[in-house]
C-alpha cells in the first residue's frame, strides 16, 4: 500500500500544552515516569530471568508484559519528553507512521498478554488438576508467538488505514503522538467508512478483550468459594491485580477507540493514562501484591550484593 497523493510530508505535534512555564513541567513529570517505568519493568524482567523460584507459566506471561509496557512506554514517551522542552516538535511522516505501527504493536500485545495470564490464573484456578498438562512450556512459548503474529496483523491494519489519508494540509496535530484519531482531523476526505474500519478493528479488540477478561475473572472470583482460605487469599491477591490493571488500561482505550471520528478536550490526558500511566504503574501493582516476586527481588539483590563485598 502506497502513500496517497500528499501535499503534507511533515506534521507538527502541538503537544499537550503550549504553555511555556507547563512545558518545563511535562518534561520534569514525564521524565521521571519514563524512567520508573523503563527501571521498574526492567527490574520485573531481570527478576523472572535471573529467578529459579519464578518459573511458571504466570511469570513467563509477566515478562512478556513488561516487555510489551517498555516498549508501548517508549513508543510515545521520549518524544513527548524532547518536544517538551522543543520550539519545533516536527516529526515527518514516516516517523509519524512508524509511531503509529509501534504503538499499536506494543498495545495490542499488551492486550493479548493480558489475555493469556487470564487463562492461566483460570486454568490453574479452576482445573487445577489438567494446569501442568495444559499449561506446559512449549504450550505458553505457541501462545506468546500467536500473540506476537495477531499484534503484528493488528498493526499493518493500522498502517493500511493510515497511509490511505490524503493530507493537503493544515499538518497541525493537536496531540503529543501520532494516531489514526487526531490524523482524520487533517485528512482531506471524508474518513467515516476508515473510522468505522477503525472502530471494528482497534475499537473490537478492546471492547471485546475487555469483556472477555472481565468475564474470565468473574467465573475465577466464583469458583474460589471451594478454596482453602489460604488458597482463597493468594488467588484474589494475584486475581484483583490482575483486575486493576486490566480496567486501568482498557479504560481508556474503550474511550478513545470506540466511538465517532471526534476529538475531546480530554483525549490527550487519557491517552496518557494508557500509554505512559499504565506501563509506569504495572510494575508497581505486580510487586507490590505479590509476595513472590517481591522475595525474588530481595534474593537477587541480596546475591548480588554479597557477591560485590565479596569482590
């Protein structure tokens, strides 16, 4: 698919303020969440590598959501950082469409992971019996891989819609990153049939994923009543951080992909939310609620140490 006839090879951010004395303070805020996001998730990977105590199938999904957090995190991030402190936040557009594929590559693999680690919380759950069998190794690394391949179809699919809008100008994005919303604004055709491609694409990931999750985690809450009260605790510890990070993230994405090509005063703040607040806070709710990585990190760290003064 080829770039429509375009007058416009350049677009222009406006960012989320224009306010000098507010810019300073966007590059201050977000600075520190790109970093306790980047150190955070980066801390959960090197804890489930480097572990011999975090090998099952929960933890193998949890690396992969770091990984996916790091880097939906870095798709967006560092240029609202730079054009924060930035008189021309320029991004052409090709790196306008290369945002757009990395975004929605690293959203739709953080929907899919979630996804998985709701199947294995509900396996391991509910047929706790069948969860070494059908939970194995080599059946986890085939789901990561189907996730991968669907995140990477959603992705071109994204592109394709993208590089059919024409652009003749103004090339003003009222946004910090490029998307397909704040770019149907610019486009010089009527984009009601590619929004509507929009929403059954990215907009039915979410709804649909959401509501499959929410359903999975109900039917889990449920069977938990033949639990031990021991067992009971540790299942709604895992379960209901599971919970808050999947309302935290498919919030926002309900709201901005499921809906008329129009844009809100609050757009921009909620896209934040999902691109930068929920990478940043998912270290923090996996840690801090679950006493297994949590005693994974003091050995490594403790190892580490003791190593060093040995040194």
């Amino acid at each position: 698919m080829m770039q429509q006839n375009n007058s416009v090879t350049e677009f222009i951010l406006l960012g989320l303020t224009q306010d000098p004395l507010m810019q300073k303070a966007v590059f201050l805020i977000f600075l520190i969440f790109y970093v306790g996001t980047m150190m955070g998730n980066l801390l959960i990977i090197v804890t489930i590598k480097s572990s011999q105590t975090l090998g099952s199938p929960m933890y193998f999904f949890l690396f992969y959501l770091s990984f996916a957090d790091s880097c939906f995190s870095t798709s967006t991030a560092p240029r609202l950082i730079v054009d924060a402190l930035s008189s021309e936040k320029v991004i052409s557009y090709s790196e306008c469409m290369t945002q757009i594929f990395a975004l929605h590559l690293f959203g739709c693999m953080e929907i899919f992971v979630l996804i998985l680690m709701a199947v294995d919380r509900y396996v391991a759950i509910c047929k706790p019996l069948h969860y070494p069998t059908i939970m194995r190794r080599q059946v986890c690394f085939i789901l990561i891989v189907l996730a991968w391949i669907g995140s990477f179809i959603h992705s071109i699919a994204q592109i394709i819609l993208a590089l059919r809008l024409p652009f003749c100008g103004p090339n003003l994005i009222d946004h910090y990153c490029c998307d397909l919303q704040p770019l149907f604004q610019l486009a010089c055709m009527d984009t009601y049939a590619i929004n509507l491609l929009l929403v059954s694409n990215s907009g039915a990931i979410c709804l649909s994923s959401f509501i499959i999750l929410m359903i999975s985690y109900i039917v889990i809450l449920h069977s938990l009543r033949n639990h031990s009260t021991e067992g009971r605790k540790k299942a709604l510890s895992t379960c209901t951080s599971h919970i808050i990070v999947v309302i935290l993230f498919f919030g926002p994405c309900i709201f901005i992909y499921t809906r008329p090509p129009t844009t809100f005063p609050m757009d921009k703040m909620v896209t934040v939310f999902y691109t930068i607040g929920t990478p940043f806070l998912n270290p923090l709710i996996y840690t801090l609620r679950n006493a297994e990585v949590k005693n994974a990190m003091r050995k490594l760290w403790h190892i580490k140490i003791t190593s060093e003064s040995k040194g």
